[in-house]
C-alpha cells in the first residue's frame, strides 16, 4: 500500500497496530441462545442451561471490553507478503465513451421547457374534450366528471345524464388531476425527447399518443370503470394527439442547454496524491 | 479468556490452532469467510433435497417418496436455500469486502459481526435438529412439512402436531437476529468508516448496495420476528393470534410474513446487482454507465420493495382496490429494476470484453434475471396471477429470480474474489465448465417449468397422473437438476484443486479499480498498512492512470 494516497496520519512506527483481540464469548453466547432456543420444544432444561451460558457469556465479554484484553497488538506481516506497490499502467486507456465522462445527448431541452409543453398540451386537451361534450350533446361538464370518477368512486352509480350535471368537487378533482398528469407527462417526454432519433414532433406527436392511448385503453377498467363504460375512444384518442403535437412543438421550439460535462473539474493535483 | 490468536501465523499452526483460531476469529475477513463456508455446506443440503423432490416427480405416480416425507422436503429446501444459503452468502460477501471496498481495517462492531454469524449458523443447526428430535420425543412428525412461508392455520397445534414447526420458527428466528446484528453492524461501518476523502456517493456500488440492503434488513426482518414470537405463543401459550375461530386472523400472517417475505427477494437481490455492478465494468474495462442512477435506483428498489407484500396475496381475495395499488406498485419496481438492467448493457456496450469465468456469470445472470423479472411483471398483473398463482410457472419465476439472479451473480463473486481472498485463481477451464452445466441445466430444469405451469401443474404435488401433458417437461426439468447437480461437484472440486495447486493471483489479478486490489492476496489481518485517502470512485484506476485521473472528472 505504500504507493496508494495515504492519509494524513503517520505510519506506524512500531510495526504494529492495534486490532480486535479474538475471542470465543460471541460464539459462546450464540450458542446460549441456542440452546435457550431449543429447549422451547424440547425441556426447559436446555433453555435454563442456555440462559446461564448466555449471561456468562456477557458477563465475560463486557468485562474483556472494560480492560486491556479488548485489544491486541497485530505485528505487520513480512515485508514480502504485503502488496506491491501500484505503478502507473502503460495499458491504452479508452477514449471517453457514453457514461464515462461522456454525457449523451450533448444538448437537452431545459425542464421548464417540458413542464411548459405539458401544461399547453393540457390546455389544448381540455379544448377537445370540451369540444366532445358540446358535440355529443352530453355537455361540458361531462368529460370532467368522467375524468374525476377515477378518484370519487359515487360516480359509478350514476347514469350518464347524472353524469353531466354540474359538480363542484369533480370540477377541482378532474382539474388537480388533467393539470398534475398534464405536467408529468410535459417533463417526461421533455426530458426523453432529446434521447429519441428523428423528428422529437414525431415521438411526442405520434408515436407518444399512441403509446399511451394503448396503456390507458388495458388499464382503464381498473384505472377508472366509469369512463371505460361511457368514454368515446375516437374522441380520447383525438385528444390524445392533440396533447402530443401541441406538447412536442412547445418543446422543441425551446432552446437547448448544454449537457456536456467533458472538461475536469481541475487540473490541480491533489496535495496528498501518489507518493 | 486470555486469547491472543492474531490469525497471522495460522499457516504453520496445528489443525487444532487453526481451528480455535476461527472459531474466536473477530476479523471481518475470516468471518465472511465461515459465512460462505456456511452456505456452501448447505447450498450442498438444500441441493440433494432438491434432488430429491426432482426423483420423486421423474414419472407419475411415483412411490419412491411419501407425501408426507416430500411436504418435507419443500418446505426444508425453501427454508434451507433462503435463510441458510443466499442470506449467508450475501453476509459473507458484505463482510468480507466492504471494510476493504472502504478502506477500513474491520467493521465497526467485530464482536457483534462474530455473534452475527454464530447466530445464523446456530439457527441452520437448529432447524436441521428437527429431523433428529421431532420423531424422538413426539412420535409425530419430524422436520417442518409447512411450506418456507408457513402459513396458519397450518402452523396451529391442531394441525402442526409435534415440534417440527417449532424448530422451523426458532430456528429462522436465532437466524433472523444474527441478520439483524449483520444489517445494524454495516450500516455503522459504511457511514462511519470509509476511508479519508472517500464520500458517500465514491463508494463502490457494491457497496452502495449492501447499505440500502441492510437498511431493507433492519426494516424487514423486525416483523417476521415478532409474527414468529406470536405464533410460539399461539402454539405455547393459548394466545389466538391467527386463530381464526377464536377471533384471530390467518391472513394476518400472510401480511406480517410478506412484509418481510418481499423485501427479502430484494435483500437477495441488492447483493447479487451489487456484484454484478462490480465485475461488468471490470471485464468490459470500461467505467460503469450512469453511477448515480444506478444508486439512485438502489435506494428506489429498497423504498418501492416495502410497499409491494400484498401481491403474494391476491389470491387471498383482498379488496379489488388493494389488489389495483399492489399491481400498480410491483409493476412501478421495474422501472427502476429496468434503469439497472439498462446501466448494465450500456456499460457493456462498446467495452472491450474480457469473457472470464465472473463475467460469464455476470452474462448468464443479465439473461436469466431479465426473465424472471418479465415472468415478475406478469404475475403482478392480477388476473394473470389469479391464473397461476401456486402452479408452476410461479415456481420457474422465483427460481429465475433467485437462482439466475441472485446465486449466478454469487457465484460470479466467487470466482471474482476467491483470488483475493485466497491468493490462488480458480481454475478457468473448471469454471467455464462450471458455467456452462449450470447454465444449460437451470434453463431445462426451470424453463419448462413455466409450461408445466400454465398447462395447470400445481406447485407441492408429491406426484400427478399420467396424461395430462405435465410428463415430458418433469423429465426435462428432471434431467437438468442433474445437469446442475454436476456442474456444482465441478464447482467444489475446483475449489479444492485451487486451493491446493491453483496458480498465484497476485494483488490484482483482474486489473481492477477499487480499494480491495490494492491490498495484499489475501489481505492481512489488519487490511492496509496504511488507510489509504480516496479522490474518486476508482483510486486504483487513479494510480495506474496518472495522466488521466478520475478524480478530475467527479
């Protein structure tokens, strides 16, 4: 070790060091345990002779612990059986490939950039939305309660002309929720974005709304029965891309910000470095 | 006790020095050294079990083994592999290198580390007593025949008769407590101990790993113990804890047990990412990929991992919406399982691969944990588990899991580290057999178990009848419990042959970059001469690249 970065501190002078001093009472008490253990389905004998072990056993380590027993001066091995110093390798070292120091993609979107494609690609869904309602005769209040029925469970009993009276509740729960996923999913596609080939309008436009109109279609009976009875899949999936297109644009129209972390830190050597 | 063993000189000493010396051992080295002994011998035990059960369901309607003499062995191989095989393994890995991975000279507690390790032992002794005493003073029974998750009311004295459930509590109980001290012993020394200029976000990833595991440990563990200390007073003191008929609950069990039951496949799981985590860079001589993801997953595994128990439990019939947040929680874990399996292949990606024994284990375990943990997602889906729960294929997805996960990435580290630990390589011819039998034998043992499975196979059948399909893929899972059988025997003899006449390994026989290369093969007893100071996460890689330090980078 004599060529690692050592500490501060001076080597020991007297070739030794003090280490735990070995000692049988650990295995003495385990074994009290034990037997304390074994003797609930055996004969409480076991367990009272495994108690008196046990305190023996503590009692005899606690007290090597209070003197001078509890350690023991190691000598250092021979010089020929410590390691060999560590020399600098004349092994090619790799050029800097993705993960080490190497950050991949060079330039990303900034995350406000992702949170305000999100929120605008909300607004825009709850245009359509809105829009669906109004065409479908059901009203504006109607995709909101289908939306706030996966929190408030009342809703599953209701038909769907209740459905389209006005709640105050549904109203701020299908708000907190389209505005919270909106973001989520603004600051996920913000980030990923940058990561995926091609055009990002595409992934976040196309292949985005797809993707998660596929999950939400397997999971809506669980995720929220109401709306999978009375949703209109054309018009979700409408909304879908509408959220995806005007979020992908939001996001790709801001402007990049390096992620490249290709230079040291320093370039001072470190004062306790190789000897 | 005026001992003074310092198990330096043991070389030269007599059998029965050598001996006391281990036993009285405190270095955190010797005793990760007995843990691994520990899990060897009864990876042996728990492995003719599985031999065993393989024989019995060979044909159909075979009568070599008993019903009640198979409920035994099942439940003795699940306990056996779990509590006395991975759970030593891991401990043995973790104390024997993290105070070198660290830069330390022993852990913080070395006595407690001792009691650790004693205390597990004794708990494996005392299960197996089991098959020596039940008989004996009962007449009933003989070892446990309740499954490793002994469930009530199974384990109620009106249907556990005897004391063959006792031994099966008390004895995953001492072993528990030795767990425990393990866990509170390296979370001291990681937070406490690491070397000068050695920040916590510079430690190894193995190490990084084993903190949150322990963490996992110290939350885990405590509620098994406290459900098995309810059930000996159910069993011995009247109480009616998960007593159904006098006002208790059975799936009170099931809670308590998964609670820890969960978490525990993560507890065998951290270890084995960790090592993975430390042998992929190494033989693909390139950094690994995303260090701060693949902690920031770690610590996300060890959080999500304690909010998933219930989906061993949808069978059970819980309420639909317990059964909807389960599903959506252990699907959520595989996103951060997956950022792992990524960091993985991107670090392998581009890297100049070294094919050695460890880093065909490492390959094997990236294969074989990656379809355990697909079959996972599959069986967190509810109505696909409502399928298969208790056949087969369940038993194919742990087995992936555990076996190609964690045990293939144990023995990677054995290989990886054996030149440490001993200063002699394991035999490379040895070990790419080694590989090979054990690769081909679990994927025909456990592979066709998924279709024994989904054709409606029952798990903990003694025997079935012919006609049902389920003949053809028994033999073949027969045939490659054997095929694994002999690529273990080839394991052990080429620790033995190494042992004896292996060639020299030197300090650092893999070119590697963390602390424990750059110490003597096999370290003093002390670890360092001196504690070295540490600037990056690779100090050796600092050394041996002057020129290009990583240290500037971090």
């Amino acid at each position: 070790m004599s060529d690692l970065s050592a500490n501060p501190d001076p080597p020991p002078h007297d070739e030794a060091i003090a280490m735990p001093r070995p000692t049988a009472w650990p295995m003495v008490l385990a074994s009290g345990v034990g037997l304390m253990a074994i003797g609930i389905p055996t004969n409480l004998i076991f367990s009272i002779v495994g108690l008196g072990i046990v305190f023996t056993a503590l009692f005899g380590w606690f007290g090597q612990l209070l003197t001078d027993e509890a350690e023991v001066e190691e000598p250092l091995v021979a010089p020929e059986r410590r390691a060999r110093p560590i020399r600098p390798s004349h092994k090619r070292v790799l050029s800097p490939t993705p993960g080490q120091r190497l950050e991949l993609p060079e330039k990303v979107h900034p995350y406000s950039a992702g949170v305000k494609g999100g929120l605008a690609g909300g607004a825009v869904m709850a245009i359509v939305a809105t829009l669906y309602g109004l065409f479908s005769g059901r009203g504006l209040w109607y995709p909101i309660n289908l939306l706030a029925a996966m929190i408030l469970p009342h809703f599953a009993d209701d038909t769907a002309v209740e459905l389209s009276q006005f709640s105050l509740t549904a109203l701020l729960v299908g708000v907190v929720l389209h505005t919270v996923t909106s973001l989520l999913v603004g600051l996920f596609f913000g980030v990923l974005l940058p990561t995926l080939p091609s055009s990002p309008v595409f992934w976040g436009g196309v292949v985005g709304p797809l993707l998660w109109s596929a999950g939400i279609y397997s999971f809506m009976g669980v995720l929220n029965p109401v709306m999978s009875d009375y949703v209109s899949w054309p018009w979700f999936i409408a909304s879908q891309f509408a959220f995806g297109i005007v979020m992908g644009l939001v996001v790709v129209r801001s402007e990049k910000i390096s992620a490249l972390r290709l230079s040291p830190t320093s370039e001072e050597e470190p004062h306790d470095a190789n000897s | 006790m005026a001992i003074a063993e310092t198990g330096q000189s043991s070389a030269a000493s007599p059998l029965v020095t050598q001996l006391h010396g281990w036993v009285t051992t405190v270095d955190h080295k010797r005793i990760g050294i007995l843990y691994i002994l520990m899990s060897l011998f009864f990876l042996v035990v728990g492995g003719v079990e599985a031999l065993l059960i393989r024989l019995q369901l060979w044909v159909p309607n075979n009568t070599l083994i008993g019903p009640d003499t198979f409920n035994q062995l099942f439940t003795m191989h699940g306990t056996t592999m779990i509590f006395f095989v991975v759970m030593p393994m891991l401990s043995g890995f973790a104390n024997y290198l993290v105070p070198l991975m660290i830069g330390c000279r022993d852990v913080a507690f070395p006595r407690l580390n001792a009691l650790g390790f004693w205390l597990a032992l004794f708990g494996g002794c005392i299960l197996y007593t089991s098959y020596f005493t039940g008989d004996a003073l009962y007449g009933l029974g003989s070892a446990p025949d309740v499954g490793w998750f002994a469930y009530a009311p199974l384990t109620s004295p009106a249907y556990a008769r005897g004391g063959s459930v006792d031994y099966w509590i008390l004895g995953t109980l001492v072993s528990g407590v030795g767990t425990l001290t393990f866990a509170v012993n390296l979370i001291a020394t990681i937070l406490t101990m690491r070397a000068p200029g050695m920040k916590l976000n510079q430690v190894p990833l193995f190490v990084w790993m084993m903190l949150v595991d322990a963490g996992l440990i110290i939350v885990a563990f405590p509620p098994l113990t406290a459900a098995q200390i309810m059930l000996l007073l159910d069993r011995y003191a009247g109480a009616h804890f998960f007593d159904t008929q006098a006002g208790g609950s059975a799936i009170l069990w099931q809670h308590l047990f998964w609670f820890f039951g969960h978490p525990e496949v993560y507890i065998m799981a951290l270890p084995a990412f960790g090592i993975i985590s430390e042998i992929v860079p190494v033989f693909s001589r390139k950094v690994i990929f995303g260090y701060a993801s693949m902690a920031a997953a770690t610590a996300a595994i060890g959080f999500i991992s304690l909010g998933v128990w219930a989906h061993h439990m949808f069978t059970v019939g819980l309420d639909d919406r317990l059964d909807a947040f389960f599903s959506a929680a252990s699907f959520l874990i595989a996103v951060p399982t997956g950022i792992k399996i990524f960091n993985w292949t991107a670090t392998l990606y581009g890297g100049r691969l070294q094919l050695r024994t460890p880093m065909l284990f490492a390959l094997g375990f990236l294969g074989m944990f990656l379809i355990g943990g697909l079959t996972g997602i599959m069986l967190a889906t509810v109505p696909v588990d409502w399928q298969v729960s208790d056949s087969y294929f369940l038993v194919a997805h742990f087995h992936y899991v555990l076996f190609g996960g964690s045990l293939f990435a144990l023995m990677g580290g054995c290989y990886y580290w054996f030149p440490k630990a001993t200063g002699k390589m394991l035999s490379e011819t040895l070990g790419a057999w080694h590989f090979w039998l054990l690769f081909v034998g679990f994927n025909l043992l456990f592979g066709p178990m998924h279709i024994a499975g989904i054709m409606g196979m029952p798990r903990r059948v003694y025997t079935y009848e012919a006609g049902q399909g389920w003949d053809f893929w028994n033999q073949l899972s027969t045939i490659g419990a054997f095929i694994m059988g002999i690529g273990f025997l080839i394991f052990f003899i080429n620790l033995v042959l190494s042992l004896r006449s292996g060639q020299k390994a030197g300090d650092d026989p893999w070119d590697a970059w963390t602390l424990e290369w750059a110490t003597s093969s096999p370290p003093a007893s002390y670890n360092f001469e001196q504690i070295p100071t540490v600037r990056s996460r690779r100090p050796l890689w600092d050394l041996k690249h002057p020129e290009d330090p990583d240290w500037k980078y971090e």
